[in-house]
C-alpha cells in the first residue's frame, strides 16, 4: 500500500477515535465515513472489545491490553514444489485504540490498515501480555468472545463491521480444574 494511502488511512482512524463517543454502528459509520473520506478509504474491517469495569483494566493503556490482526492464506503455483503449489500467510495488525466507555464498559475499537486481498481473512483478537489492574481477585479463565472472525474478501466486500467481541471469565468452582499430563492428550 502506498505512504500516501497508509498516512491517510492513519488520519482516517484517529479521527474516528476524536468523534467516536459510543460504540460503532453501522448507520454511524457509514454516515461518518461518507462527510470525511475519499472513496478509496472505505474498505477495512471495523470492531470493537468490550469488558465490564468489574474486571479491571490493563495498567497503561486500554488498548495495550490486547493484539488484534488479520491473516490470509493464498495458495500459488509452483512448478519446483512437487505437489505443484505453495501455500503463503500473510499476517498483518489492527490499529487499537481506547474507547469508547460508559459507566459499566471498558472498550477498545479497532481497525485494519488493509484488508488483505483473498478468498477468506481470518481475524483474530488475543490478549497482550500485560498486567491487568485490579483483576488479581478475579481469578477464573479470562476469554474473548468471539475471539476470531472469518471474513468472504471473495464476495468484492471490503467493508465489514464484526459483531462486538466482549472479554469473559469463567469461574471454575474449586477443585473443578484437574491438570491432564501430556501423554493422555497423545503426541
């Protein structure tokens, strides 16, 4: 992608940070995009996580607290591979950013740069590491949920607003967890 494309892409999204006071919707997306970009700008994938402030906060930023990015996979020709072809992933980050919250949500909203060119992009949001405040009495198995998304880039879309992806723990009652060594999962 070209520097100019990208820098502009870069001005696009902080702007949607600076405006964004509630989390996105369609309707205002579209609306907001429409007034302030150039026709080219209007692809990408958008979203956000979610947590309610009871679980505590990443130390630094929100945003720091989590890794969202996309991968595609393209299969090619090759004639020096005797199966006759080769499969490549291209994995590339979303931008991050905090907010926006309300008094019983944390959230941060994110966007691609790009949308990788394939048959199908699989996105993924994972925790970073980073310590969380105020979440050592909370004990239980923390998860995102939906942790991933499989987009049809081979429809022509290339805008998409994913369903909103929320942090969750699950308590487990004591002596619920039991370690299964190794060698029972097989090799």
């Amino acid at each position: 992608m070209p520097d100019e494309s990208f820098s502009s892409r870069a001005r696009l999204l902080a702007d949607v940070a600076d405006n964004l006071d509630h989390p996105l919707s369609i309707p205002w997306l579209r609306e907001f995009l429409a007034q302030r970009v150039p026709v080219a700008l209007l692809h990408g994938i958008w979203g956000h996580i979610r947590w309610r402030r009871s679980l505590g906060r990443p130390a630094g930023s929100l945003a720091s607290g989590f890794a969202v990015e996309q991968s595609m996979q393209e299969t090619v020709i090759d004639y020096e591979n005797p199966a006759g072809f080769t499969t490549f992933t291209t994995t590339e980050p979303l931008i991050v950013w905090d907010g926006p919250n309300d008094g019983e949500y944390y959230r941060v909203t994110f966007s691609s740069v790009n949308v990788l060119q394939g048959e199908v992009t699989t996105l993924r949001a994972r925790f970073a590491p980073t310590r969380w405040e105020d979440a050592s009495q909370s004990g239980g198995l923390w998860r995102i949920d939906p942790s991933h998304a499989v987009l049809d880039i081979s429809s022509g879309n290339t805008f998409f607003l994913l369903p909103e992806m929320e942090v969750k723990r699950d308590r487990i009652p004591l002596g619920q967890l039991h370690f299964v060594p190794p060698a029972v999962l097989g090799p």
